[in-house]
C-alpha cells in the first residue's frame, strides 16, 4: 500500500501542512518536530507524490536551471542558490548541461519536451533572440549576456562597469602592462566583448594606450586555456605586468603559468579573474576577483519565474540587474 | 506553423535520420551536413519534439542524475561525463542536486514526481537500502559507496584499494607521521570509512603504528573544510610529515593552510587527495591523488541503466567496478 500525506501526519501526530513542509525543505520547522515527521516517512515509507500535486493545478513542480558547463565553477555555484531560492517555493530544480551547443539549447528552450517543467532559468551561449522569440509556453528567465533585449526577463550583472572597476584597480596598482586574457571573436562571445569593453575604457581613463598584443584570446575558459594564454604571452615578450582574465579559471591557469616561468605574483605581474569561485579564497596567492552577487542572481531569477508561472504571462520582459563588488587579495596586493 | 523533423530533413536535402543524429548530438556527422541540417533548422525554426518520440515508446528520453553538491567539483565532472554517454542513447539529462538531504534524495528516487524521467543515476548520501528496497517502478543505478548490495545496479571504485595505496607511496617517500584529513563518525560517512581503512591497512603494511590523533574529521569536505582540519592538526603539535586527504578540496585547502605556515610541500609536509579534479592539476604545488576512471563510471552507469530501461528489469542487481590509477605530482614528488 502507499501512504499519502495524511498518514503521515496522523503517525506524527502533526498536521499535515507542517508535513508538507518537512517534505518541501522548508527551513521554518522545529528540529523536534522535523525528526518526528522523518520518523513516520521511514516507518511507513513515504515518498512525496509531487506529481499529484502538481497535476491538480497542472504542473510538475519541477522547473530546470539550463547552463552551458557545470566544470565551470560559476555554474555549480550559481546552480547551489537556484536550488536554495526554488526550495523556499517547494520546486525541484532539475540542472540541464547543454555543452553551450545550439541543438542542446533549443531542446532546453522548448521546455525539455513541452510537459516536463513548469518554468526555465536559462544561461545560453549559443542561442539567438530569435531563436528565443519563436518559443510559446514555458516560461523563462535568461541570465547573462547572451540574450539582450530578448522576448523574455532577463538578470544580468553590469560587466562593462565591473571589469572596468578592476582593470582600475590594477591600474592604480601603478601597473602600466596590463595585459587581458579570454577575448572571443565569436558569436559566442557577448560576455568576453562586455568584459573587454571594460578592461579598454579603464585603460583610456588611466592614460594608458590601448596594445592589442597584450590580448590573449580563449575560446573556451578553463584552467589549461589561461595557463596557455599565459604561457604565449610569456613567449610573445611584450611583458605584462598586470593581467586581467575574463574569469576566474582562467586566471588560476595563468597563476600556474606565471609560477612555472618563476615570476612572482604580484611583484612581477599582478593577476585578477572574474567570479569568485570558491577555488580563489585558498590558492596561492589567493585570487583577487569581481563578486557578482550569485545568491541575489539565483533568488532574483527564481522570484521573476514564480511571477510568470503565477499567471502574470502577458507583461512586458523585465531585466533585473544584481549588484557585484570587488574582492581584493594576494594576487594583487601582497600578503 | 509547427514544423516537423521531416520538414528539416526536406529542407536540408538529407535523411530524417540525419536530422535526427544532428538533433541527438551524435558525432559521427560530417560538418558540413550537419551545418547544413542547422541551417534548415534555424531558418524552419525547427524545435526537436522529444515528448512526442518517447511517448509513443512510454518514455520522456530524459534521465535525471542525482548527486549531493555540484560544487564539489567531483561531481560536476561525473556528471559532464555522463551527459555525453547518455547523448548517445539520445537521452537528456537533468541533474538533481539534493544537498545530500533524505527529503530531497526520497523526492529524485521516486523518479521525480514518478512520470517526468526514463531512469535515474543516483549518487545518495542519506538513503538506506531500506528506503530504495521499498521503490518501485523507475529504473536506477546507484554510485558509490552509500548503500552497497543494494536492490539496484551499482557502480563503484574500491575504496579500500586506492587509499592503501595512495598511503603506501606517502610511506614509501619515508614518511612516517602520517595524517589523515576527512573522517566521519556519522552514517554518512560510508566513502570516509572505506578511505580510512585503506589508510590504516597501508599503514599497517608498512610497519607504522595507528595515532588517532593525526586523524582529522571533516564532517563536509570543501576547501574550507581541509583548511581548517589542517591548522588544527598543526595547532596540536602533532607534526605530520605528510597528509592523505580523503578528497581533493580537502587537499586543497589543507595546501593553503601549509603555504599560510610556512611550511614547504613536499619538503615539510607531502600531500595527496582523491579525485583527481582539474583544480590539482594546475595548483601550485599540483596534487598527487587518487584518479578514479570518471569517463567510465558515466559509461558504465548509462548502459546499466539502458539496460534496465530497455527492459531486464527483473535480472538481479549488478554491481561493476571502475579502475583508478594514482596521479603523482608536484605536492609529493616535488618539482
């Protein structure tokens, strides 16, 4: 036989909405009396029928958190506080890897198949504003810069300002060889052309004159591509003295590229990334790096789905924008 | 207009099996079809309509991998991993992060609401064999150590094997105060327990005594985690002269607790971890650890579940076991 809610709550000995929030993850439950809910799920083998639930107002009670690679760090962090924001409306997120490809994307975009999910948070790197505009049904949010001005809400954090911000701070370092590393010449490319943006303009308000040389591209952001991009610079000889990477992986590999080559970090070249993954407050030296601020990203992302799954479909796409700061350690300014 | 698969296929001049291949991701396409079948399928505004392929065969074609925390990037690289096996089969694959709570681990081994997924890969933490024998219904396959003979298929690495011998090449350096970071006293700690007794066999082998002072629990195994049992290990003027970490954040962290003593690794102190994530690779010093086969783990849990979804359902429970090999580098070997 299967049990439902109310066995549960009889067993207990509480009432069935205070099961409820036992099985939705709810924070607000006295420990006293979560562990007498737990109790009676393992003794009579509960398990939740969200399906029920949901089907009554037809929904699954399950949206997806679509995101190009979750060996990006960024991504699995980002992916943590969707889930925390969902909880707290008693959603399960399901995480789709799309590999950034256009097919995986459109798939994602289409609602993993029309009926799984109620809802889509969506960072694509491959799909256009016209690709999105086509799609009817479920509702979405984008993150990042792919998609501007696109047919759907949108969070973003200002990347223009930011990297600005922290080509700044090298900058006022007296550095004056700031070199860049992550600049894409692809279509893929609208968040390393924002960062770019950035890094230019704060070297014009610096005074210092903008060399081409000093920009290493990388097509994709991991670890092995700042160390080669370091590395090429190294080679190139034009003498960085600085480096700004458009993320944080990236900037670890040019820490490892900067250590094999013995230059010390920051007395011979200062490096800052973009992120602040976790990996950035323990390396040596530790990382200094723009803090988007992904706790607000996932709640606000999670907040503007709920509005359009709650039924206000029609209104015009809004774009949030979430706050950043920096954070300033070893990497550029000593012990 | 909703167009269809054959209107591509049309429209592209190929096969619907073509555009199906391209659709699924496939490899095998040659570029310039393949750029042909997404050009007819950005200008048709084609989108894939899995939900109508698979319910024609009762299925979704989505399958969900559940694991504990995509920030450890262990499992952000399995689960890579077992999206591109399941691209194979033409699944989508979501992926359940339950933060390792009994709740959210009950919600993915129901099959998440029961109709949304084909089958399940199931990374539990707080999940008995008790819970998953009264399950019925969605296929599953089950990784690492949580509940071994379980009621369902099961893929995992020897523990036990892997850090004897981690240990054994720490004691083979010379060392002889060997300490151990990631120890658990609770019932989730199945993987610690296994990992500790590796350790203790390797030091057993090599003629060392027991001290459970060099023991360090981690009740969670992030970064901060192996930062923070590393001082205090320090701070009990234990003196070890090398550290198996029983993952490689651990390892990490513990790294940057030495750099913040001033202690050299190796010299000092030789370090190893368990994993094998791309962080050691380009740490400074680069970690030694232990590389389970996480390309065959994926592999191998993606046709046992094929198997069962295609229909042995009633064969018994198959438990395979994936190779690892040791990875030496720099934070034991020195440079």
């Amino acid at each position: 036989m299967r049990h439902r809610l109310k066995d549960v709550a009889e067993k207990a000995g509480v009432s069935v909405k205070t099961v409820s929030n036992v099985v939705n993850g709810y924070q607000h439950v006295r420990p006293t009396t979560r562990a007498r809910v737990e109790q009676a799920i393992a003794e009579l083998n509960y398990r939740p029928n969200l399906s029920a639930r949901n089907l009554r107002k037809g929904r699954t009670g399950v949206i997806a958190l679509a995101v190009p690679e979750l060996d990006i760090p960024y991504f699995a962090e980002l992916a943590r506080h969707v889930v925390v924001a969902a909880a707290e409306q008693g959603w399960t997120v399901l995480i789709d890897q799309t590999g950034g490809s256009r097919e995986q994307e459109r798939v994602a975009a289409s609602g993993i198949g029309d009926h799984l999910i109620d809802g889509l948070i969506f960072s694509p790197l491959a799909l256009t504003a016209e690709d999105l505009a086509g799609l009817d049904g479920t509702p979405m949010v984008l993150l990042g810069e792919r998609v501007d001005h696109g047919p759907a809400d949108h969070v973003m954090v200002d990347n223009v300002a930011a990297a600005r911000e922290i080509t700044a701070h090298l900058a006022g370092l007296g550095r004056h060889r700031i070199a860049a590393i992550g600049s894409q010449r692809t279509e893929e490319g609208a968040t390393a052309r924002l960062r770019l943006a950035g890094y230019r303009a704060a070297l014009a308000d610096a005074g210092i004159g903008y060399d081409e040389r000093l920009v290493a591209p990388a097509s994709v952001w991991h670890r092995a591509d700042g160390a080669a991009a370091m590395r090429d610079l190294l080679a190139a000889g034009v003498r960085p003295d600085a480096v700004f990477c458009f993320n944080d992986t990236l900037a670890l590999g040019a820490l490892r590229a900067l250590h094999e080559h013995a230059l010390r970090v920051p007395e011979d070249v200062a490096v800052a990334g973009f992120d602040d993954i976790e990996d950035g407050r323990f390396s040596i030296p530790t990382l200094s790096t723009v803090a988007p601020d992904k706790e607000r990203i996932g709640r606000l992302a999670v907040e503007l789905l709920a509005g359009r799954i709650a039924g206000d479909r029609d209104a015009p796409p809004r774009t949030l924008t979430a706050p950043y700061r920096l954070e300033l350690r070893e990497s550029t300014l000593g012990r």
